[in-house]
C-alpha cells in the first residue's frame, strides 16, 4: 500500500513528491500517514507542524527550499525543529543542522530544483542579469550597483553607435546593429545596439520596478512559476551579478554560470533582528568585487568565463547537491523509511 502523504507546495519544490507514483496524495493532514512540508518555523506551516507534534502525532518531513534554508534554526530567529526529518540540499546545510543539534533528523537528499536545471541556450547577445537582494522592502544598494551596470552598458551601447555612425547617417536601419533584424527604416530597438553588453535586471514583486530601466524579469516568489521563470531566464544568460549568495545564484552556478556577488550591501538589523552575525552563505565558486571594479569583473567573467569553473562544481556539490543525482527519489526514501519506522513500531 502505498504511503498517504498531506503536502503543501512551494515554488514547485515539492512537485516531484506531489507526481511520485509511489505515494498517494490527500488532502487533510488527519488522513495522512506523512505530512511534508517546504518550511515549519513560520505562519500557518509552524502551527500545522506545533498541532500536529501536540495532537496528530503524524510523521513530518521538511523538505529544503532555498539556499541556506537551515540558517533559520540559528542566529537571530532560532525556530526549533520541529519536523522528525529534515531533507538537506547538501553537506553544508546538513553540518549547520549538526551544529544545532539537530544531526539526528538531518539527511542530505540534494535540491528538488535539480529536476528543474535546463540546459543553456545558444544566443548572440552577452546577457548580463543583476539580482538584487530581496529584504523587507527595496534598497538602494540595489539600485547603486544596478546602476552602475547600467553605466557600462550605456557605454558599450553609445561606443556602437560610433562605431556604425557613418552608416547610421546614411540610412536608420536595425539591420545595421542587428543583421537578423529585418524591419524597415527609422526605427532601431535598443535590444540592437546592446547586444554587447545587454543588462537585465530579476526582480521580485518586493522591488521597485519603475527604478530598473531597461530590460526586466519580474518573477512572484510565491508562484508555482517562479523556479521555472528564473530558470529560463539564466538559459540565456552569461554573468549573474547579485549581492548575496541565494538560490537564484546557486541555480546559475548549477548551470555553469559565473555569478559576481558585489560588496556593496551588508546584512544588519531588520524586524528588530541583529542578522550580522548570521551564517552567511560565502563560497569560493562566485568572485567578489567592489563597486569600484565591478566593471573589470563583469569584463573578466565575459572574456573567460571557466576561470571558477572548478570552484563552482565544488560548492554546488556542498550548498545545492549532486547535480546527475535525483533528488525527488531520495526524499520519497525519506517519506517512506519514516513511515515504515512509525508502523513497526506500532506493530
């Protein structure tokens, strides 16, 4: 018989646990024999995961949604756990739990994003996306480096236009930048004339749009899409440039991206919260920069963009898992080896 599972999804995390053909769904945690979830420590899922500990005595799997997602049993939020297993991305989320004290219910199962990883596509443009750092509200670091980036993809777009400006004074025509561009005279896209150096920035529903001029991808965290809309972006992309090593950069490094994280924003209070002292994701697989060098970097990675490929292989192994691997298979192992744990003891 197959083990009844109760499951609230998050980002399609969990989609693979939710298709498995060896567990069935239902849709009261009171009929179920595991309940899994994507995170016990906030809102509706800490109080599912409190009753059920209190009153349903349900076998419970957290199962790891984003990079780093263990800090939140540590500094400053130290939420317990309160799930019997926690499925961990990788060896560095798995020692953070030992750490807490938490090893007994740790298992490293890789990320359920794995599934998810598309290969690159093949495209002319040199497509440099910025993410910016998702806090409470939008910052200005975010908008000082966006800036900056778009500082330099300004130049590169005015230094084409000097180059072909003799021909653009004879005729003002897209084919002149772009010769797959078919369309007639007098009018140029300016997604022509950067394809050196084209910026795009991906945004949450958390920042201030109208502040990112230019190309833009808005993903809503909260949508079954997300992954799927941040993955499609990085299939065209050739640099990802952030503020802090997350999720979306973990993705990108998957994919054999290079990711520039920029030293101009620093954890510090929210919520009344001391966040400095937290244990902050920092790896060896992405470079770190000033804003001052951003430039010499970004151009860096552009010209040769294998100089970390070791180091990325490396901590994508560490923080997001074994990329040939299947995760989906080994957290239903999970699911079903605690299951079958609470039946033989019943028996």
């Amino acid at each position: 018989m197959k083990p009844k599972i109760y499951v609230r999804n998050f980002n399609g995390i969990l989609d693979g646990i939710i298709d498995s053909d060896e567990l069935e769904r239902v849709d009261d945690p009171r009929n179920a024999d595991c309940i899994v979830l994507w995170q016990d420590v906030r809102g509706e899922f800490a109080e599912l995961a409190k009753i059920n500990k209190k009153y349903l005595h349900k076998p419970l799997v957290v199962v790891q949604h984003g990079a780093g997602g263990t800090r939140d049993y540590g500094h400053p939020e130290n939420f317990p756990l309160l799930a019997d297993k926690f499925c961990c991305w990788g060896p560095a989320d798995y020692e953070r739990l030992v750490k807490f004290g938490y090893g007994d219910r740790a298992v490293i199962t890789g990320s359920t994003l794995i599934n998810q990883i598309r290969p690159l596509n093949k495209h002319p443009e040199k497509n440099i996306v910025f993410c910016p750092v998702v806090t409470h509200h939008e910052e200005p670091s975010n908008l000082i480096v966006f800036y900056e980036l778009k500082k330099i993809e300004l130049d590169y777009s005015q230094k084409n236009i000097i180059k072909h400006k003799s021909e653009l004074e004879e005729t003002w025509k897209p084919s002149i930048f772009n010769p797959e561009n078919e369309l007639g005279e007098n009018t140029i896209p300016y997604i022509d004339i950067n394809r050196t150096f084209r910026l795009i920035a991906k945004l949450t529903t958390l920042h201030d749009k109208s502040l990112y001029l230019g190309s833009v991808c808005e993903t809503d965290v909260n949508s079954s899409a997300h992954i799927e809309g941040c993955i499609r972006l990085l299939t065209y992309t050739d640099v990802v440039v952030g503020m802090v090593e997350s999720t979306f950069q973990m993705l990108a490094m998957a994919m054999g991206i290079p990711v520039i994280i920029c030293k101009e924003w620093e954890f510090k209070n929210y919520a009344g919260k001391d966040y400095t002292g937290c244990d902050h994701i920092k790896t060896s697989g992405v470079t770190y920069c000033d804003l001052k060098n951003l430039r010499e970097v970004v151009e860096g990675e552009l010209e040769n963009p294998k100089k970390l490929e070791k180091e990325r292989k490396e901590t994508v192994l560490r923080e997001f898992g074994d990329i040939y691997s299947d995760p989906d298979t080994e957290v239903v192992k999970v699911i079903k080896e605690l299951v079958n744990s609470k039946t033989n003891v019943q028996t």
